[in-house]
C-alpha cells in the first residue's frame, strides 16, 4: 500500500499556485512523471483537480494521494470540504472501490437477501472473526429491514491460513449459505478444494484498503468498517440512499 511507502516521508505544505478554471488533468505531465519515479511498478495513475488551487489528486492504482501541480510536493492525508462537510478522499477512494468490485460477478458471493431487498451490501468475511459470526447471527433481521448481504471472503491470516482453508471449504461446499452458516458457529467445514475466488476476493480487499473484518461496502463503494447492528446499519444505509439522490435534509 501507498500508505506504507509514503510513511517515513514529511508532511510538506503546498504552495498555492493558480490554475486556470479549464484546465485539465493531462495539463500536468509533471505529476505523473513524479509518480513513475516514486513508482515504477504502479499499473494505473489517474489525475484529478481537487478545489484547492495548486494541489492534485492522484490516484496510484487503488490509493489516493496528493501531489502540487509542478510534481515537486507530496500530501499524503485525507482532504475535507469543510463548508459542505465531505471528505473529499473518502469519495475518491469510494469510486475506486466501486470500480474494483464491478468487475466482481454476483455468482462469486455468498448471499444472503429478502425478496425484494431494499438495500444490498457486500460485506468481507473471515469465517473466525468474533464479530463476523455476530453479524451472521443476525441475518435474520438484516434481511427483515430489506438488506441483502452478499459475502466475499478476507481471511485476515492471509493465503494458505486455517481460515483461508475454511473458506475454501465453505465455498466449494454443495450447499454454501448452510456451509457458511455451520463455519459461523465454530463448526469445522468438512475439507473441500475446487476452483475457487478466495484468493482473489482476499486480494482485492487488500487493494480496496481493508484493515479488518467485517467490512461493509455499499454498492455506490463507501466503506463501513466493522460490525453494525441491524437497525444502525438500516439508517445509514438510508442516509446514504437519501444523500445519493438528493433528497436528505
């Protein structure tokens, strides 16, 4: 991640420099010039204009970071539109989470959803996660405020863990809503192995920034992480909904 090789840099304040109201992101081959660098291995760079005069947005693959438009300065942090009260990084990285899980298909999660859901969610799991197994215990009433749960496993040991085979096993099971459910309880999984998405969807929620599970992401890519109770969770999916379509307060 980004994050872990920007860590030792200082944090260095930008100059303010003017840029004209119809620039473009193509008009500061300096930036993406600083980041090949920084980066040779980056497969995907994008620039944005942020509000503030002189300082770019950079997308370095999955990552957001902040450059000043000559290429010269780094910003590593979040940035707020404090008068309208929006994390301005947080909504950049959702549309990249958006982009990455689009390219996810339904038939690789495991779902759980009421008929006519109102709301659908894709929440990362590890099969061995306290709260994980507290949210599963109540699927029930998820899914009785319209909330569909659509699984994706992150088993937070890594690749080839206890809990990796477990979801493997889980996944490759006949009957894999029960299987999940049976693992959920502490129940170990009857060893199966078959092609499978584990290590892909364990990949990407790394590329995503996961930190732990579980970790709620609605389909617009805001992260909610960790657990939240089936009424909190309703409200500000809600809010969420609301805000989308301009109707909140």
């Amino acid at each position: 991640m980004l994050t872990r090789q920007f860590s030792s840099l200082i944090w260095l304040v930008l100059p303010l420099m003017a840029i004209a109201p119809n620039s473009q992101a193509q008009d500061y081959p300096e930036v993406s010039q600083a980041i090949q660098k920084l980066i040779p291995n980056a497969q995907q760079i994008a620039i944005a204009e942020t509000p503030v005069p002189g300082v770019l947005e950079v997308q370095v693959d999955s990552d957001i970071i902040y450059l000043s438009a000559d290429g010269n300065y780094l910003l590593q942090g979040r940035l707020f539109d404090l008068e309208n009260r929006v994390d301005l990084t947080d909504r950049a990285r959702s549309a990249v989470r958006r982009e990455l899980l689009g390219t996810v298909s339904t038939a690789e999660q495991i779902s759980f959803a009421p008929t006519n859901p109102e709301h659908s969610v894709i929440v990362f799991t590890d099969v061995d996660c306290g709260y994980c197994r507290k949210l599963h215990e109540q699927m029930a009433e998820y899914n009785e405020l319209g909330i569909a749960i659509h699984y994706m496993m992150y088993p937070r040991a890594g690749i080839g863990s206890p809990s990796y085979d477990k979801a493997v096993s889980v996944w490759c099971s006949a009957d894999q809503k029960t299987a999940m459910t049976q693992a959920k309880q502490g129940k170990e999984p009857v060893r199966r192995d078959c092609d499978n998405p584990v290590e892909s969807q364990y990949k990407l929620g790394q590329k995503i920034g996961m930190t732990g599970t579980p970790a709620i992401v609605t389909l617009d890519g805001t992260l909610i992480p960790g657990y939240v109770p089936p009424g909190a969770l309703k409200q500000r999916l809600d809010v969420l909904s609301a805000t989308a379509s301009g109707s909140a307060p």
